[in-house]
C-alpha cells in the first residue's frame, strides 16, 4: 500500500529500538542471522509465518504482520498462491535407507535411490463429498495412529494424502474447491504437529503456513489464527517465555474466531506466564480458557483442531503450569489425577503428562510415585518418538541422578538414558 513502510526496513527500526541483536532476532524465530539479514536488507521477501514470528518477537502487536499478510489476517479474498497450487512436492528414499520429504522449489537429493513427485496432476470426477468423507476418515484414523506410533510412521502417509487433496483441489470446480482446500489445511496442520514432534521446529511452521495458505483458498480464515497457536507452542517447548505469550494473545484479539481457538490461545497464553513467574496473569489466562473452551461448539461436524485425546484438559494444563511456576508438590498432585483418565490407546498425551507428573513428583523428592509413574510409559516412549516430550525426559534424568542412592532411580534413569540415546528405536530393556 502507498506510503506504507517497507517490511525490512521497519523490521531493522523496530528491533534496533527494542535493542535486539540479528543474532538474537535468530534465536527467537529459529532462521538465520544470515536469511534475516537478507530480509532487512530487501534482498528476501518475509513469509507470512516469518512476519508473525518477528512481530511476536519486537512487540510490534501486529504491525509488522499487516505490511505482508492483509489477506490473511483480515480475510480478504485469497489471492493465487503458486507455491500451494503447483508446485510439486517431493517424496523419496536414499541409498542408506533414510526418507526425505522435498517441498516445491528445493533441490531433491543428489544421492536418491528413489524420489516421485505426484499429487498436482491428481483429479476426481466423482461426488466431492464421498471423497470428502473417505478423507475425513483416513485423517482421523492418522490421528489415532499418531497417538501409539512416532513421527516417521506417521508423516509418509499424511504428507502423501495432503498432497494429493492439493492436486484434487487445484483440478476441482470453482464449487467443489472451498472444501477440498479446508481438508486439505487440516492434514497440513497435522503434518506440521508430527514434523514438530520429530524435532524439526522450522518445517513444523513451514507446514503451519502451509495450511493457513489452504484454508484460506478454501475460505476458512480461522486456521490463521490457529498457526500463532502452534507457533506458541513452538516457542513454550523452547522454554521463550515472551514469544509465547505475544503470539498467544495476538491470536485472542478477534471475538469472531471460534471460542475453542482462543481457548487454546489462553492456555498459551497461561503456559507463558508460568515460564516467566507471573502467578496472577498465569491464573488469570487459564480462567479465561476454561471459560472460552466451555462456550466452544463443534464446527459442521469435522474435527476439532488441537488435541483430542487429552481429558481434562483444562485441569492438565493447570498442572503444567504449577510445576513452572516453581510448585512442584502442587503440580504432580493435579497431574496425578488427570493423567488416570486417559483412553488406553492415548499412549503419546499420556506420556506427555506423566512425564510431566514424574518431574513433578521427583522435584519435589516424591522418587517413588516419579519412578512409578515413568515405568508405566517407558516403552511407549520409544514407539511414539517425540522431541517435545524428551526436554522433560532430559530434565527428569538430572533430578534422579542426584538421588544416586535410591535403586530404583538409579534403574529408571538407565533406562531413560536408553530412551534419549535411541529415539525411534525398540523399546528400552530392563
């Protein structure tokens, strides 16, 4: 827009008044200095889920993010986005057996034992909404399979189903497309959760801003609210206190969004605070959540966003956030209880919590109830393979290994060890 301030040029004002280093930016939205100063400079455009990241990380209060992202933020119409409508995607294997995922516009591998690009020629002539509903179903049957297997399971067949619902929804009717794109959004957003959980935090947002594109060539401009969600929870499971509760709040600001969006948010939010101490807007973020996430209301029968397989939210969360809040006792009290209500089957959100009630537990110099509790998800920690829950695994092998005298400790953080040396592997033996 005319007389509006270039992105790079505003990006360097506001963080040299905020007296942030580039080095420092880097750190906060996880891209290089050297891409940053590329962006300053002019020489690189920002994407959307770089503007948001940045704006987070100066204070800009969206500001930054309006100079690229307008149609996004204020749901204007989708513009035609070439890097979600056509360009292939990028499948394959190498010599030594490793698989790769290649996004559209970066090289494939030079040693590739076998690469395919598919999916954008993909078409159906059939009714849109079978093929909808078989979707629906092949994505919450991933879902359920994320919850007992690890990311690399997972992430071939989703990644593969997202895009060919690309291909579909590029090749479909002006009226069939809305959505096809929408389901199509929800299996990125996916994608970007398990690239998340197998420790690669920079591709789990470049498939959240991947989805926020879908969704909005299929009409939904609420997912743009969800990505500032997950990028806070990108940024609590880096321990950045002040990220999160920027990009938590900035996803609060629309009354329009739907209350369980800005349920989750709070909860962000609340997580937030706790890393930084802050007893009272703590508490006061997580009423506002439980508050929000009572009011919510499915939406036209699909599923919801954010987890689904953790009761007692709410109460879990709470729980989390005592432990940070230095309250150890407190928070392996509430954790205790709600980790007993899980579905057999939830083996992944299950030992998120108990692990999270194990160092409880052991912080506050309850090593038998720790010991026991972690036993009972040792096994599944090497199915489910998870990167964010193994900063707590890593924090509980130093609460044991000051308790050197307690036989039991001393055997569960072994196996522990075996957990964090092995990721992926076959379960850990006594």
């Amino acid at each position: 827009m005319p007389g509006e301030p270039d992105f790079g040029a505003e990006l360097r004002r506001r963080r040299e008044n905020a007296g942030i280093s580039l080095t420092e930016l880097g750190v906060r939205v996880h891209y290089s200095k050297g891409h940053l100063s590329k962006i300053e400079s002019g020489q690189k455009a920002p994407t959307v889920q770089l503007a948001r990241l940045c704006d987070a990380a100066v204070g800009a209060e969206g500001d930054l993010l309006r100079l690229v992202a307008d149609g996004v933020v204020a749901g204007a119409p989708a513009r035609e986005l070439d890097a979600v409508e056509r360009d292939g995607w990028t499948l394959g294997v190498t010599p030594g057996g490793a698989g790769f995922f290649v996004p559209g516009g970066e090289q494939v591998p030079k040693e590739t034992e076998f690469g395919m690009t598919f999916g954008d020629r993909a078409t159906y002539s059939g009714e849109v909404a079978t093929l909808a509903g078989m979707f629906w179903s092949r994505f919450e049957t991933a879902r359920r399979l994320g919850q007992v297997a690890g990311p690399a399971v997972v992430l071939p067949g989703v990644i593969a189903d997202t895009q060919t619902l690309r291909g579909v929804a590029s090749n479909a009717s002006q009226e069939d497309r809305p959505v096809l794109w929408r389901l199509a959004a929800r299996y990125a957003e996916f994608a970007g959760w398990m690239t998340q959980e197998a420790g690669d935090d920079r591709m789990a947002l470049w498939w959240t801003e991947t989805a926020v594109r879908m969704a909005v060539l299929g009409g939904d401009h609420s997912l743009s609210t969800y990505a500032l969600v997950r990028q806070a929870d990108v940024a609590l499971h880096a321990a950045d206190a002040l990220t999160t509760i920027s990009l938590a709040r900035q996803a609060q600001f629309d009354e329009r969004i739907p209350a369980r969006i800005r349920g989750l948010a709070a909860q962000r939010e609340a997580q937030g605070h706790a890393l930084a101490g802050d007893h009272v807007a703590c508490r006061r973020a997580l009423d506002l959540s439980a508050e929000l996430l009572g009011a919510a209301e499915a939406r036209d029968g699909t599923p919801e966003l954010g987890t689904t397989h953790t009761p007692d939210l709410s109460v879990l969360v709470g729980g989390w956030c005592l432990y940070d809040l230095g309250l150890p006792a407190e928070a392996a009290e509430v954790l205790d209880r709600g980790v007993a209500r899980f579905a057999p089957d939830a083996h992944r959100s299950r030992a998120r919590y108990v692990t999270r009630a194990a160092l409880a537990y052991g912080t506050a110099g309850e090593l038998d109830r720790a010991c026991e509790l972690m036993t009972s998800v040792l096994d599944h920690l090497h199915l489910i393979d998870s990167a964010t829950i193994r900063h707590d695994l890593r924090q509980l092998t130093q609460v044991l290994a000051r308790r050197r005298n307690h036989a039991v400790a001393r055997e569960v953080r072994q196996r522990l060890v075996t957990v964090l040396r092995t990721p992926g592997g076959a379960p850990a033996t006594r």
